[in-house]
C-alpha cells in the first residue's frame, strides 16, 4: 500500500529524475496537511477559507494519486493511516522551508532602499526638504533619490520608480500625473522695494528677467513671452529684448538668482513653496501659465508597486496641502 508514497517521496532523489517534478495538486497538499494538524476537515477549511467539502475533495484526490487512503474515517475519531503518518511530516517540513525562505526573501525586499530618480530641480527644491515628513509616516524602507535629468529604462530594476517633469505622459511605462505645474514671476522682496514695483505685469519692464534653459530642448516650452501674453502684455517681449534677459543653465540657479535680489524669475509655485512662506521670494503678479506636468513612472510588473503608490499618494497628497496638485483620483492614471 505504501509504495506509490514512498515513490512520490523518493522520486526527486532517483539519478534518473526529469526536470520536471511529477508533483500532485498544491490545493490537495496544503488540505491534507491542513486536516491531519487540525484532525477535522471542518477545522481545516476554516483555516484554509474554504468549505469542509472541498477539503474532502482535495484529500480524496490525493488519496487517488497516491494509490492509497491516508485517512480511516470510521469508526470515528478519523486518524492518519501509516501512509498518512509517513506523508505528513515531510510535508509538514516542506511547507515550513517554504514559509521560512518566504518569509527571508520578504524581510530581505523589505530593507532594500526604495530607489527612485527625479529631476534634479524637483529632488533638490522640493522632495529633499521633504524626505523628514516622508520619514514621519514612512520609516521603512530607505529611500534613495537619484537627482537626474537623465530618462532610466525602468524594466532593468536597479530602479524603482521616476518622476519625470514632461507635457505629456510618458510612453515607455505605467504613469501617474502628480499635478500639472504652473509658472509664474518670483523675485526678492528688497528688489521690489527698490525698483517700487506695483502688481501691474507692465513693471516688469524694467526689472532684469532670468531665463533658463529647459532641458527637453522644446520650442514650445513656457516662457516669459507666454507669461506676458497670458497676463494681457502680448508686445513686452519685443520692447525688452531677448539681449537683456539673464541667462542660466537651470530652475535651481534662477531661483538663486531670484533670491540675490538680480531679477525676476518664473518659476514653478512647488519649488519655490518654502521661499515663499519665509518671506525670501514674492509673487507681486496673480497671473500664472502652464507648464508641464510631474509624472510618477514606473514599471507595472514591479513587485513593489504598492510602497510606489504609497509614495505618490504622500506626495500627491502634499502637493494638495500647498495648493499645486489636483486630488488623485483615477482619472490620473494612465497604465502601459
């Protein structure tokens, strides 16, 4: 009676075994061992959520591969056969490794740092003076922020997730819309006192304006001609001259600038946020212009999508709370 067992048990340790294990069902082992720790198949489905017929089934059909019973039903109270008594420790065993080496590999992904890339403007001025509140509700794991302007092919899996800064959602992986930014005029408090400038965007006429270069290379992007159309001064572009701007490579070193007191720059509100609430910066002018949209991307297949949701809901979240993110809701996802 106990040599289709002994054969199953065996099997893997025979010089001639295929590659592919001749294994029964996972849903009758885990039923059988289930009901012989419990010695109820009524204790077994509770544990297992299933039905105490189902587990009959299950047991029924490993009894069938096996060639034998494993169970003696009557008189009652049921008890493992010897066959059920040779099967139920090696499993009993196998299923611990199991659980064990899961439970290695879960704790192990769950130490590795989060890795995310970022535009160098969004890691510097917005997220890094973040990263305590992330901390705050978000202990575990680390996260690690790779400031680049660089686009990561996010199927290799060295990293995690991007937020790319671009017009439209990005092609090459699942993306979710953290808001959309809006441009507008900040400068020093001490250049506005000494220049006496009004709210009226015609007095920016004589104020030095800071211009940086946008990386994407798009001649479409936002820039000051556009904020003094927007702002019912369609010709002030041409009555100061492209000469007279200042020009610099980046947002972080127009907000410097911006700060010395050399010019007015036009600026994202969310990078500029903190500037703002410390009375370094001022926005005289109410009028602002699209600019492009943050995206968090990622690959969909990543095992760790929900700490990347996680992530753009804190983030998205905080983005509401200053006043420059629209709520997250489904309609800003956009799956690849």
């Amino acid at each position: 009676m106990q040599n289709r067992i002994y054969k199953l048990l065996d099997e893997n340790n025979s010089s001639t075994m295929p590659r592919m294990r001749r294994l029964p069902p996972l849903n009758s082992l885990r039923a059988f061992e289930a009901a012989a720790r419990h010695m109820s198949f009524a204790d077994a489905a509770a544990e297992l959520g299933v039905t105490p017929t189902a587990i009959s089934h299950q047991v029924k059909l490993l009894e069938e591969i096996c060639g034998c019973l494993l169970f003696r039903r009557r008189p009652r109270p049921m008890r493992l056969t010897e066959a059920g008594q040779t099967l139920l420790p090696v499993l009993r065993r196998g299923f611990d490794d199991f659980a064990a080496a899961m439970n290695g590999l879960t704790q192990a992904n769950a130490r590795r740092p989060l890795v995310m890339t970022a535009t160098t403007a969004f890691a510097a001025r917005w997220l890094l003076p973040r990263l305590a509140e992330w901390y705050a509700v978000n202990p575990e794991p680390p996260l690690e922020v790779r400031a680049s302007e660089e686009v990561h092919d996010l199927k290799r899996g060295d990293i995690d997730f991007a937020v790319r800064y671009s017009r439209h959602a990005p092609t090459d992986a699942s993306a979710f819309r953290l808001y959309q930014d809006q441009l507008q005029p900040v400068l020093s408090p001490s250049l506005r006192t000494r220049l006496a400038l009004s709210g009226n965007p015609a007095c920016l006429l004589d104020v030095p304006l800071i211009h940086f270069e946008w990386k994407s290379r798009d001649p479409d992007a936002p820039q000051w001609q556009d904020w003094f159309a927007a702002a019912g001064q369609p010709d002030a572009m041409a009555a100061i001259g492209q000469d007279k701007l200042i020009h610099v490579s980046d947002e972080n070193q127009a907000i410097e600038m911006a700060l010395a007191g050399r010019g007015a720059a036009l600026i994202g509100h969310a990078f500029v946020r903190r500037e703002l609430d410390n009375g370094l910066l001022e926005r005289p002018f109410g009028t602002t212009v699209p600019s492009y949209s943050f995206w968090i991307v990622y690959d969909a297949d990543n095992g760790r999508v929900p700490l990347i949701e996680t992530f753009a809901n804190w983030a998205g979240t905080l983005l509401d709370q200053e006043e420059v993110a629209p709520s997250l809701t489904a309609s800003n996802i956009i799956d690849k």
